[in-house]
C-alpha cells in the first residue's frame, strides 16, 4: 500500500501556543485512517493545514505523489482532496441538487454553462438517492434537519469523485441512527476503493470503522498503529487520562 | 421549466414594454423623472449582481458611475464632437469595457476583504475617485466641472433618447443578470454568499467568479453615468461621485428583494418617484433621506428579505397549503383503479 497523504514535521504556532509540533504522519491508500487526541490535541489544525485553510509555519505535505508546495483548499479540492467540517457546512439557500452540483469545481471557461446540466442533476439525484435525500432534492438545503444536512456535506465531498476524504467529526452532534448511516456509508465506500481520513471522539466508531489509528497529543504524533494496539499504548492511555 | 420561462419572459415583454411606451403618454417633466427612474433602475439591478447574488455589500459602486461620467465628459469636450448629439451613445459600449477593466485590479484588492470591511474599502474607493476628480484640475477641472456640449433635439422629445438609453442600458442588465443567475457563474455566486470557504474548500474558483460579477456590474454602472453625465450636461466631482447615489442603489435593491431579477427594479419604481414627489411637494430636496429612512424601516419590519422574495414566499406558501389534496387524490388512483 503506497502512501496517499504524507504530512511531515508539520509545524504550527498561534502566538504563543504550539498547537502543532513536528507532526509527522501518513495515510495509506485504501485505508479509513483515524486521527484522535485528547481535546486541544491538534486534530483540527493538522486537517486545516493539510487542506490548506490555515498556512503552516514549516513542513511538507505530499498527496498523491506530488509535492503540494503551498497547500490551498481549491488546489488540492481539484487534485482529489476533500474535506468536510466539524459543523456542517452546507449552502442553506441552495438546493440539495445545486448543493451538489457545487461540490463539481468548474474550468474557468465553465461559468458560461447552465447553472445544473442534466447529467450533472442525475449524478446529484443517484447520490442523493443513496443517502435517502431525494424526497427533498428541490428543497433549500438550509430545512433541512442537522443529521440530514451532515449527510447532504458528505454525499457532497463524494460529487467529484475524490480520492481521499477527510471527515472532521462525521458522527457529533447527530442521533444513533444518521451515525450508523455516516460508518455504512464510510465502509462501503472505502470497500469501492475511496480512502478517509477521520476525526472522531466517539470512541467506539473509531474502534470499528478506522484502521490504523494515528494519536496526536501536543500537536505530535504519539502513536500510530492497529486500534485495540493503540488503545493499550501507554503512551496513549497517558495522554488521555493523565498521570 | 419551459412554462416558468415562458411565463417569465412574457412579464419581462409586458413591464419591459410598458416601459417602452411611457414616454408617449406622458409630457417631457414625467419622462424626465422616467429617465432617473430607469437610471436607479439599472444601477440597482447592476449592484444586485455584487450585492445580492454574491452577498458582497459594495458602497463604491458610484465610483465607477463616476467614472463613466467623467469618461464621456473629457472624451466629449475635448476630443470629440457630439456629431448629431447620438454619438456619445455610440461609446457607451466602449465606456463599459474600459470601466470594468478598470475596476478588475481594485476588485482584485477589495475582494481580499469581505463583510463590513468590504463595505469600507469600497466606501473608500468612492471617495478616492471623488478626490481624484477634484484635483486631477488638467482632466476633470476639478471643482469647476465640466458642461458638456448639449445636443439639438427638438424640445418636445428632447429627454427621450436619454430615456430610450436608461432603458437599453437596464434590459442589458436585466438580461446579464438573468444570464449570470441561470449559469454556473450564478451558481457559484450563490455559494460565496451562503458560505466561500466551503465554496472555496469544493474547488470552486471563487475568486474568479467575484471578479466577473464585479466587473459585469461595475461596467453597467459606468455606462449609466455616461448617459446620465450627458443628459445633465454639466458634471462636478461632488455629484458624479456621490454617496447619495450609492445609498439609493443599495436601498433600492433592499426595498425590492435582493439577490432577485425584478427586485430591483421595483425598488427603483417605488423609490425615484417617490423622492422626486417629496421633492416637488415639500420644496426640500434633502426631505426624502428622512422618507428613506421610513422606508428602510418598514422594510426590515414587515419584509425584511424585501418586497419580491417576501410575497413569492407567501404565495407559494398558500398554494402549498392549498395543494395537499389535490396530489395526494391523484397518488392513489392507480391503486383503485
């Protein structure tokens, strides 16, 4: 397995506070890869660097084989790339189709074209099939339930055909059911070949979806292995529970 | 779909062509009062396309008219005769290209902000090019102004080519604007006002995107200063640049319905002769900032997403309410039968 996504000696300050250090890590291709940490550990960071949202003050991102010099979300979002959010983020105003459409990045010579082709709202309508939105395909996306619109964001990283996702807390704040929903759909999807990357404090989502599992603490990588590995790592269970 | 078109496009024949006829049925005071009506018209459906369909609140949009203004003022005293008196419409076209080059690399600039910065650098910007109009004394004759040569139509029609100009000018926005909204340039729009980092996160080119909207808009505003600097016939740096004009094509658009097609114009209509009525009735010309006021007020009270997107939504909200028996009768006939 060749590496997809390899950070090395990332490095990230805000003022005073090191939030990222030396954090170094890879994720496989074909893996669902999980990221943990106790709060305040770096998880976010780290995505907001890899994806380009914030500049890091030293390291190397490598995706796909190719040195990303200075990683910027719109780039690397082309290059195959995405992400979602800890809160969802949709476009409220739009519809669930043209929330999708959207998720298709466009050649500068595409603005021209109409709004939503038809093959484009077919892609839309089967994805948001999938995911049991296309009873509200025409619906401003904003009505939607918080569960739904976590969905929405995921079938919308899916649109353009990535190569790897990066879910930043896919299961908080929705119900036991979407949560079920968002890991079937993961581990199907990684089954057809997409690889993830995952923040996630639900521990036992972690234990059954992720593998291997990376453990951030201080903005470093701690420990990288097999979950039930991981969990049995001192280091680890220093990290989490404290001396 | 091909019904919803045909039923926007005949509205758009009927106001349009409403429009068209006014000036023979009324006198040349009324059609003169037309003119500054399809003047804030155009100017407020040209900044929709900055203000409502990308959510970017521009207060310099007046710059660019002054711009314009300015542009057909110099090219006419100077180097140019007006010919018959059309020829200064003949550039217009010209005007607009040049204006939205222009305003490109200040977007550029501006685009870095968003929000309320926005709005101050590009309220900023209006009073850079008001400055710049005062003291560039060789081109614009600073404070003293510049009288432009006025044509010889014949008095009885002499506002209606400025007429007939304003309302080329707000067709081609209307047009542009219906163009942008149905296009993935629209489209994307709509993204960076719901949310340009998640936009942006998608691979959108949003950046991009917000230039050609801006430069779309700035480009209509020049060319309705141009006919509105001619029409007047003399310009000085305090009217060409002036915040007024800025705030009412704001207001309007917010009166009307922001981010929609007609919206705009709406606003316009209620508006311009709204304020040239407190003008004529009260003698003070200042008395309608405070009715503009009133108007914001209502506004943001009963409809605060303005008079169009407000009404549309009561109105598919009743017949939604009226609907539900109808389908479901239809659902299960093939059941029975």
């Amino acid at each position: 397995m060749s590496a997809l996504l390899e950070a090395s000696a990332l490095r990230k300050r805000f003022g005073g506070v090191v939030a990222v250090d030396d954090c170094t890590f890879s994720v496989a291709s074909g893996t669902v890869t999980g990221l943990i940490g106790p709060n305040g550990s770096g998880k976010t960071t780290v995505f907001n660097l890899v994806t380009g949202y914030v500049g890091a003050d030293g390291g190397a991102v490598t995706f796909d084989g190719v040195h990303i010099r200075r990683p910027s979300p719109a780039l690397l979002a082309r290059r195959g790339l995405i992400r979602t959010f800890q809160q969802a983020r949709i476009f409220p105003q739009l519809t669930l189709v043209e929330n999708l459409v959207l998720a298709l990045p466009q050649p500068w010579w595409g603005f021209g074209r109409a709004s939503v082709g038809r093959e484009e709202r077919l892609r839309a309508e089967h994805l948001l099939d999938e995911f049991g939105l296309l009873a509200h395909a025409d619906v401003a996306a904003g009505e939607l339930s918080y569960g739904q619109q976590k969905l929405l964001e995921f079938a919308a990283t899916l649109m353009s055909r990535p190569k790897l996702v990066l879910l930043d807390e896919p299961t908080a704040g929705v119900n036991p059911v979407v949560v079920e929903r968002i890991t079937s759909h993961v581990r199907r999807l990684n089954e057809q070949g997409l690889t993830f990357l995952v923040v996630e404090h639900d521990m036992n989502v972690v234990m059954s979806l992720c593998d291997p599992v990376i453990v951030l603490d201080g903005g470093a990588t701690i420990a990288e292995g097999k979950p039930h590995e991981v969990q049995r790592d001192p280091a680890v269970l220093d990290a989490y529970l404290g001396e | 779909m091909s019904r919803i078109r045909l039923a926007g496009a005949t509205r758009a024949a009927i106001v349009i062509g409403a429009l068209a006829l006014f000036p023979f049925l009324v006198g040349q005071q009324w059609v003169q009062i037309g003119v500054l009506t399809l003047m804030y018209a155009g100017l407020a459906t040209a900044w929709n396309l900055v203000g409502g369909y990308a959510g970017y609140v521009s207060l310099g949009h007046v710059a660019f008219f002054g711009v314009g203004a300015y542009a057909v003022a110099v090219a006419f005293t100077r180097w140019f005769s007006i010919g018959g008196g059309y020829r200064p419409f003949y550039v217009l076209p010209l005007i607009g290209i040049g204006v939205a080059l222009v305003s490109v690399p200040i977007g550029w600039i501006a685009f870095r902000t968003r929000a309320a910065t926005f709005a101050i650098v590009t309220l900023t910007l209006l009073f850079v090019v008001q400055q710049l109009a005062f003291n560039l004394h060789s081109l614009t004759q600073g404070s003293l102004g510049i009288l432009l040569p006025q044509p010889s139509f014949p008095n009885s029609e002499y506002e209606q080519p400025f007429y007939y100009a304003m309302l080329g000018l707000l067709v081609l926005g209307l047009l542009v604007s219906r163009w942008v909204a149905t296009s993935k340039l629209g489209l994307t729009l709509f993204a960076i006002r719901d949310d340009e980092d998640r936009a942006r996160g998608l691979g959108e080119r949003v950046t991009l995107a917000k230039l050609m909207a801006f430069a779309l808009s700035t480009g209509l505003a020049g060319m309705i200063g141009a006919v509105w600097a001619y029409h007047l016939g003399q310009i000085y740096p305090q009217f060409a640049v002036d915040p007024l004009i800025t705030i009412g094509m704001v207001l309007m658009v917010y009166l009307g319905g922001k981010g929609s097609l007609w919206g705009p114009v709406l606003g316009a209509l209620i508006l311009v002769p709204a304020q040239q009525e407190l003008a004529y009735d009260y003698g003070s010309s200042e008395l309608y900032l405070i009715a503009y006021a009133g108007v914001f007020l209502a506004v943001m009270l009963v409809m605060p997403r303005g008079i169009l997107p407000s009404l549309t939504e009561q109105w598919r909200r009743r017949s939604a309410r009226s609907r539900p028996t109808r389908p479901s009768q239809r659902a299960e006939e093939p059941a029975t039968s």
